[in-house]
C-alpha cells in the first residue's frame, strides 16, 4: 500500500533520498513493507560512504596542486641547477687588477632602460666638455691584423649567416629578466688614443651607462680617471699592437668580469658607438645562465688554421670580430676560467699565435665546443658605414669609423653637426637618437 504520513517505513527514510529518490523508494515501500526499509538504509549506507570517498579524494588532489604549484615557485626563483647558497661550488675567480672596485650602484641612474626613448641622460651632458661639439679629427686607422678584424683582414664584407656551427639562434622560453645593472661593459683603448678618441664617447654613450662602463689601458691617466669618476683601469699590458699586448688586455677584461656579480660580459673597441638601450634589449632575448657567444663575424668562411699538436690537422672556427663588439653570459664565461682565467688567455694566444677576438673564437668554439650566434647589429669599421640607413640606426648595437685614405673617410652617412666638429659622426648619432639632450641642434 502506499506509503502514509506516520509509517514506521517512510518515517526511516533519509529525508535528502526521500526528496530525490521519492519515485524509486515509495514503489519499494508499498510492495516491500518492512524489508524496503532495510533496503534503503542499506543503500543510504553505500551512498554515504561513497560520498566520504569522493570528498577525501578531492582534499587530496587539492593538497597535491597546491603542493606542486609552491615547489615550482621556489624553483623558479632560483633556477635550474642553482645552488642555494649564493657562489656554491664555483671555482673561485681571480682579483680584479690593483684599485678597481666594482662595486653595484645603490641607484642605477638611468633606470632599467625599458624603451629607448626612456633613457634618461644627465641633464647637464655638458659637464664633462665645456665645448659640447669640440671632437678631435679622425686618427689614423688601426694596421691591419689587429684586434678588431683579427684575421678577417681588410676586405670581408660581413656574412649575414654562413656554414657551419655558426647559428642566429633564438631563445625557446622566456629568459631572466636582463636589465642595464645585469651587463659589465667594457671597452679596449691605448693611451695613445686617449684624448683622440674617449672624448666622444664620454660625451655620448657613456653617459647611458657610466657606473656600467671600464675603459682597460695600458697607463695610469688622471685626467681620464676623473672624467670617467674612476672607472679607468690599468691592465699594466704593453701599449703596443702586437697579440700578445692584445690578449693581455682581454684576459684583464675577462677576469674583472668574472670578479663582478654580472650576468653578461661585452667587450668593445675605443672606436665603437654602442646604442645601449638596443644592446639591453637584444641580451634580454637571451638566458645568461645558458652558454651564449653572441657576435658578428668579419669572414665569410670560417677561420682554418694549423693544429700546434699535431701538423696534419687543420681546425676550424668562427670568431666574432672584435671591432663590432661582443657579449658572452656567464654561464659560458665560468665554462670558460679553468681553461682561460688567471691568465691562461695570454698563453692560448701565444700559443695559437693569433689576435684576441680570434684567440676568443677558438677558446669558445674549439676548446669549449660551444657555437657563434650572429647578431647582425653589430657593426665593425670593416663594414661600409654609409650603407646603414638612417631609418634603421635605432635598429643596431654598435657602428664604428675609420680612414680609408688621406681624403676619404668610412663614416655613418647622417644629418646632423658639421663634419669638421663631428668627423666621426657619433655626435650626430646620438643626437638622432635621443633628440632631447640640450647639445643637440633643434
């Protein structure tokens, strides 16, 4: 019979199953009698226990997400394969040269070069020349076979890509964020190119990034020492061309590097412009914890040279030409200390009895094994500077100059200040881009 208000039956029902099972439960209770109400207890057990389970189990994948999500927040923050007490298991660096403190900023002056055009310059640029336009002329070029170009020589034009390992590769997952702080730049000169060309570049793009600059020579210069607040270092290297007096200063330079906390080491020639905005923005396209050698060649084929070990073997490598400039991270550079630090670099160079750049190229690629990738926004005084449209200067990295003869200059091809107040252009660049400093013509 139906079930009725007051039935021992229907009064032993779940009010929750009464509710939703009502249909399958009242047929049960008219034809069952006493035994559906066992039944529905025992299937009220059943649904209960299931839904114990099912609660349990969702508080048990909820642990495991919330578990998984902190673990890959702490990883993330440290990196991989990072130890995590700063400095762990790394082979101690050499000391700096004697008097060179590098020591971080407490506030970057010029920010973190997010854009270009948010690249703060010291309001009064003037400070450091009182004639804000007074560059000396042109020197003379450098001879050939010196750092710069290396073995490339005189006449190769510039390969956008080329055989072998050489790659133009592009980073898979997004790297560490790169800022200015991140890099140590660093720039070659000779106290006989002292007062020819550091003007210009103090007067320019060294303003950028002042606490982020040395400039590594052979001498001891006050004058410069001051106008640069100190950031002159004497590498106590000959002043003279030869690959030794070359290589000397470049194991300087790596070996400061590896005594700093940087993440990416850039080395430059006295005679370079280097548009530090794009030079931040290219390295943040890259990882500095993974190996990168990142360069422009001044050969179309790699260099072949003859193994000092055994005569029948040639070996061949690119090397990224030293007059356009290049950068290394760090995990390649500490790749490279037991093999190059200390001085070791001197010793490779003389051995393989080739230039700096070069000896760089064959220390990375052959010894190391590890591959150039070309940035084609570096550029070399063995490139045609006139060939590089005006509308694409904020484009490139580096430019440079040089004399080609008595009468005939390779210079950028640009609007600006008069050649005989600007004979290398470098005013006139740096007044195209960044137009609001006060020496720039309106």
């Amino acid at each position: 019979m139906p079930c009725r208000r007051g039935a021992s039956p229907c009064e032993d029902l779940d009010p929750v199953i009464r509710g939703s099972n009502s249909r399958q439960f009242s047929g049960r209770a008219a034809s069952g009698g006493g035994g559906a109400g066992g039944a529905a207890m025992a299937v009220l057990r059943v649904k209960r226990a299931l839904q114990a389970l099912l609660l349990v189990s969702a508080l048990a994948y909820m642990s495991l997400l919330l578990y998984q999500s902190v673990t890959a927040t702490g990883y993330a923050q440290q990196g991989p394969g990072r130890p995590a007490s700063s400095g762990a298991g790394l082979v101690a660096p050499p000391p700096p040269p004697a008097g060179l403190s590098l020591r971080q900023p407490q506030q970057a002056s010029n920010g973190d070069l997010e854009a270009a055009a948010a690249v703060p310059v010291a309001a009064d640029s003037n400070s450091l020349d009182p004639d804000p336009v007074t560059v000396p002329p042109l020197p003379p070029m450098q001879p050939p076979g010196g750092a710069a170009g290396g073995a490339g020589g005189a006449g190769g034009m510039v390969p956008v890509s080329g055989p072998g390992v050489m790659t133009a590769a592009t980073a898979t997952s997004k790297p560490p964020t790169t800022t200015l702080q991140d890099i140590f730049v660093s720039v070659k000169t000779t106290r006989s190119y002292h007062r020819w060309r550091l003007p210009v570049i103090i007067k320019t793009w060294f303003q950028l990034a002042k606490d982020q600059t040395w400039f590594f020579t052979d001498t001891d210069d006050p004058d410069f020492q001051k106008k640069t607040n100190g950031h002159m270092v004497n590498t106590n290297c000959s002043s003279s061309h030869n690959r030794r007096a070359l290589c000397c200063k470049l194991s300087v330079e790596l070996d400061t590097f590896l005594d700093s906390d940087k993440k990416w080491f850039c080395h430059f020639d006295d005679d370079n412009y280097v548009n530090i905005p794009r030079l931040v923005r290219v390295l943040g396209d890259y990882s500095p914890q993974q190996d990168w050698y990142l360069g422009k060649p001044s050969t179309k084929a790699p260099l072949e040279i003859i193994s000092r070990e055994n005569k029948s073997q040639k070996i061949s490598f690119w090397f990224a030409t030293g007059g356009a400039g290049f950068c290394l991270s760090r995990a390649l550079a500490l790749k490279m200390l037991p093999v190059a630090g200390g001085g070791k670099f001197i010793s490779i160079g003389e051995k393989i009895r080739l230039p700096d750049d070069v000896t760089m190229g064959y220390v990375i690629e052959h010894l190391l094994r590890k591959p150039l990738t070309v940035i084609d926004q570096f550029h070399s005084h063995f490139e045609p500077m006139k060939f590089i449209r005006q509308e694409t200067m904020h484009e490139q990295i580096t430019f440079s100059y040089s004399r080609y003869s008595k009468h005939e200059v390779n210079v950028l091809k640009i609007d600006g200040f008069d050649s005989r107040l600007d004979p290398t252009r470098f005013l006139s660049l740096h007044c195209l881009l960044f137009s609001y400093l006060s020496f720039c013509p309106r």
